[in-house]
C-alpha cells in the first residue's frame, strides 16, 4: 500500500508542476511543489497556506478479489489567507483557484504504480486509481479559508509487496 | 496623537530577561532545524531518507510545566521562555528574516534529551524590541532519544 501512497502523491506533485508552477514552498531548506505528505513531514501547529497536504485516513480491503484490493482514503486538506497585495480580501478567489486545481491534479484518475524505494524508480504492474474528489464545505477560521477534498485511492496488492 | 517623546532602546529589558532565565535555572534548549542544504529527492519528501536535522542551542532559557494533564491519554503542555538575545544570535547565524521564521522552520525543540513539538509562540516587548519569547510546547509521542 505504500507504493500506492508514494505512486499517488508523486503524480499529484508531477501535475502540479505544469498546472501551476508558480505553487512552490520551501520546506526543509527545499524548494519544490506546494504539495506535501503529512504524515512525512514534521508536525505543524498551523497548516502551512496556499499548498495541498494530503492525510491518509481511511484503509479497507476487499479479499474477494484473485489479489487483494486495498482501499485507501486521501484527505487533500488546503487553506490560504489571500495574497498580502490584496489585504487578504482575495481568500475567496483563492481557495475557488486551489478548488479548480484539485480537479486538474486528479484528472486522469489513475497512474502506474511505482517503487520509490529503488533508485531509478521501477514501474510496477498494476495500476493505482481513485475516485472524483468529493468536497468539504469551507471552514473559516479569522482571515482563512480552508477545505478538504476527499479520495478514495484504490490499489491491487502486488505479490511480495508490503 | 503620536508619541514624539525620545525612547531609544537601550536593551536594558533584554539584559534583565536574560539575567532573570538565568538566574531562574536558566538551561539550554536545541531547536531541530534543517539542514542547510535540503533533500530535494524523492525520498526526501516520501519518508524515506533521514532528514538530518540539526541542532540549534538557545541558552538561557527557562523551562517549566504549563498546566497539568486533565484526562487520560493528553501530553502535559510546557512552557519555554527563551532570551531574545539568544534568540537575535540564532536568526543571525540561519541568515533569516524573523524569530518568526526561526520558530517555524524549526521542526521541535530538545530540553533535556527530550523532544518537544511548539504549538504556539508569544513574544514579550519593551519599546518595540522583544526581550522574551514565550513557546508553549508539548511532549512528542516518540520516545527515542535525541
């Protein structure tokens, strides 16, 4: 199931480079894509604004199957504050801006798993898909607005996968 | 109506936090801060590589309990209070902007062999210049040494 986390993150990461390159943070002294892995960074007291964290929630498993199909929920948490520019009264058009950018990092809904654990990459031989995102209602908090879209990450257990 | 009366700061506040920490068992704190040079790999961002923090002391500071747990299963909170002064020489040394960008950049802090993750950073001024800053921390679950 790793693989299939590490598959979906790194093409959602890959999208987001010709989507809109200008989403980039710095984090951990690295300049890179305004998309992140919770759980594989270290705790943060405030979301980090205007870039995706994606959380891994929900696993369930169906075992009916000839290989066992994993399947993963992936919370796509997001929120921003506005452009400093515009006062922050532009936090409206902001996250409707982050909203139209999930669909475009979703779509195609499926990629070739992979194995990040080896250096080049390999391709595995199965397929990593997901749902549409289904979409939170906005959550206001003083001068934020966030959201969370949720997706259902599916995912066939390779033989000798973990 | 503006205050046109002279003030200039003299440091005296941030003098006597720091003589005060000291004297208050003052100890020494080690922000986790990155590396200077990032992990840009794949691996970087996946969990896989270490991500060689490295250790940032700030000294004196004061460290105390914040309030005791009240249920089952909740970390007690502290409180570190960290010398400006400490604080000026460890955003000169990273070349960064803010005691802000210090704080957020760091990933916890180490008291005693312990890690503590901040949750919240307050910062007391006299005539417009920090002289304290109040982190209110928590235990982290892990328990592996540092």
């Amino acid at each position: 199931m790793q693989n299939a986390k590490d598959t979906f993150y790194i093409t959602l990461r890959n999208r987001l480079t010709a989507v809109n390159p200008a989403r980039s943070m710095t984090l951990r002294s690295v300049s890179r894509p305004g998309i992140l892995v919770a759980d594989a960074e270290a705790p943060m007291p405030q979301p980090l604004l205007d870039v995706f964290s994606i959380t891994w929630t929900g696993l369930a498993a169906d075992l009916q199957l000839p290989a066992i199909l994993a399947q993963m929920t992936c919370e796509i948490r997001y929120a921003t504050a506005g452009t400093q520019a515009n006062a922050g009264l532009d936090r409206g058009r902001a996250l409707e801006e982050m909203d139209s950018e999930v669909f475009h990092l979703l779509y195609p809904y499926s990629a070739q798993k992979m194995n990040y654990t080896q250096n080049p990459a390999a391709a595995m031989e199965t397929m990593v898909f997901w749902s549409e995102p289904e979409f939170g209602p906005i959550v206001t908090l003083r001068d934020r607005l966030s959201r969370t879209a949720k997706v259902t990450v599916f995912a066939f257990q390779e033989a000798g996968e973990q | 109506m503006a205050d046109l009366s002279t003030q200039n700061p003299c440091g005296v506040a941030r003098r006597v936090a720091a003589a005060l920490l000291r004297a208050g068992g003052g100890t020494t704190a080690c922000l986790q801060m990155p590396p200077l040079q990032g992990d840009s790999s794949i691996a970087g961002q996946i969990g896989l590589d270490a991500p060689g923090f490295l250790s940032l002391p700030l000294a004196p500071v004061v460290f105390r309990k914040a309030r005791v747990a009240m249920q089952d299963g909740q970390l007690p909170k502290y409180e570190l209070l960290v010398s400006a002064q400490a604080v000026e020489s460890a955003v000169t040394q990273q070349k960064l902007s803010s005691a802000q960008s210090l704080f957020t950049m760091a990933s916890g802090v180490v008291v005693a062999g312990k890690l503590f993750l901040i949750e919240a950073i307050s910062a007391s001024a006299s005539q417009g210049e920090p002289y304290l800053y109040r982190l209110l921390i928590q235990e982290a679950c892990g328990e592996w040494p540092v």
